[in-house]
C-alpha cells in the first residue's frame, strides 16, 4: 500500500519523480475513481493485481480509491469487441452515483481491439467508432447533469494495417474534446497531452506537482495566456 508524497494534505509538495494525477489529487484530499483496463491498476495502485477479485476495488489509501477494471483476456479476432461501450459508461454513472469522485477515469479499449482486428480504415472499425459516439453522446448529458466536466482524447490512432506503433500521423496525431464550463484554446490549435493532467487538476481545484507541463484549460492557463501563446 502506497502513501503518496508525506500522505494526504502533502499534494502541492510532489514532483514528477513520485507524482501522478491520481496521487496529486488523493494527497490534496479528492476522491478518485476508474473505470480502466488493468494495467491502471498495476500502474497506479501500488498492489498486486489479483483476478478476480482485482476486478472491482475500493482503497481510500490508494491512489484510485474507487476502480472497476477489466482485462484484455478473450479479446481478438474472434471476439473483437471490448467491453462494450455503453457498459463501461454504464461503470462510469455507477461509480458517479456512488462514490462522487472528484476526478473519474474512464479508459476504454472499444476502438483498439477492432482496429487491430481490421484496421483503421474499414466498415468494421468505423461502425465501432459509430457505437463509442453513439454509447457517449447518451452518457455525457447524464454526467454533465451531474456536474462533471468531460475530456476526450486517445492514447493513439489506428492504421490500415491494424496497427499503431509507429511514427505515422494516423497513428500519432489524435482529437482532444472538451465538454465543460471553461473557455478553452482555439478549436485549431495543437496541444500536448502532457498539459492534460495540469488542466485536470485545475478543474478539480487542485495544484498540478511540480514540474508537471501546464495546462491550457483552467484558470491556471488563463493567467499564463499571455506568456503561453502555443501549446505543443
Ligand atoms: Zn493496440
């Protein structure tokens, strides 16, 4: 079991040597929550990943207090579609209900599998695509209703050769989306991933660790707008 950076109240005090989103927001006394693919809980809870009883989680000392995790075991060719969407927001509006977290992951495999079973440009993988949109654009109202602001981004494209690592823009180049109360930067303009956990924080009222890439939404950005004219 992790205590992170002096333990609750110590948030503003880590570094990135021993700071993630989770652990900033644990230490500055948020409530946190996902619902993710297990390597978050290998990542980011501090203990033995042990299926099934992994599967569902609940720690207030952890950096994830409040998980539901699945695996990727049984998923390919011949089933290729991941836990479906419209049952991981399910997981999601559940997990809001019960635990209010301040700060709720939801990181879904949806697109991957098929993408690897397909590939990125083929009927397969865009009807995929087609159910996440329609699975979200059902859920997010309901999570807006409850107060939630919601950040949409992926971890990596998809090629036609079914897979992403690469250099390739498909495979590097991915949409962030935004639905919330804050002004955010121009809808063209190029941001990093790196300043996602900054502006996250900042929505939560909580103090990016030092050193961690600023954010470009959230009042922190707004005051460093005139020094920061590029995000990339
Ligand atoms: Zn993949």
């Amino acid at each position: 079991m992790r205590v992170y950076g002096g333990g609750r109240g110590a948030g503003a005090g880590q570094t990135l040597e021993n700071a993630n989103i989770f652990s900033v927001a644990w230490a500055a006394g948020k409530i946190t929550a996902a619902v993710a693919q297990e390597y978050f809980h290998r990542l980011y809870i501090d203990q033995t990943w042990d299926p099934p009883r992994s599967i569902e989680h609940h720690d207030e000392l952890a950096g994830i207090q409040h998980g539901r995790f699945y695996t990727m075991e049984g998923y390919g060719p011949i089933n290729a579609v991941a836990p479906a969407e419209i049952d991981l927001c399910a997981q999601v509006t559940l997990m809001a209900e019960r635990h209010a977290p301040d700060y709720l992951l939801l990181h879904s495999c949806s697109a991957d599998i098929p993408g690897h079973t397909f590939g990125g440009d083929s009927k397969g993988y865009r009807y995929q695509i087609w159910s996440i949109h329609n699975a979200r654009s059902r859920t997010i109202p309901v999570w807006r209703e409850m107060g939630y602001e919601v950040m949409i981004t992926a971890d990596h494209g998809m090629n036609a050769e079914k897979h992403h690592g690469g250099m390739e823009a498909i495979m590097r180049e991915v949409p962030f989306y935004y639905f919330g109360d804050e002004k955010g930067p121009p809808a063209d303009t190029l941001l990093s991933q790196l300043g996602i956990a900054a502006s996250e924080l900042e929505l939560i009222g909580v103090s990016p660790a030092t050193g961690m890439p600023p954010a470009f939404l959230g009042e922190l950005s707004a005051r460093s707008e005139s020094s920061e004219s590029e995000f990339s």
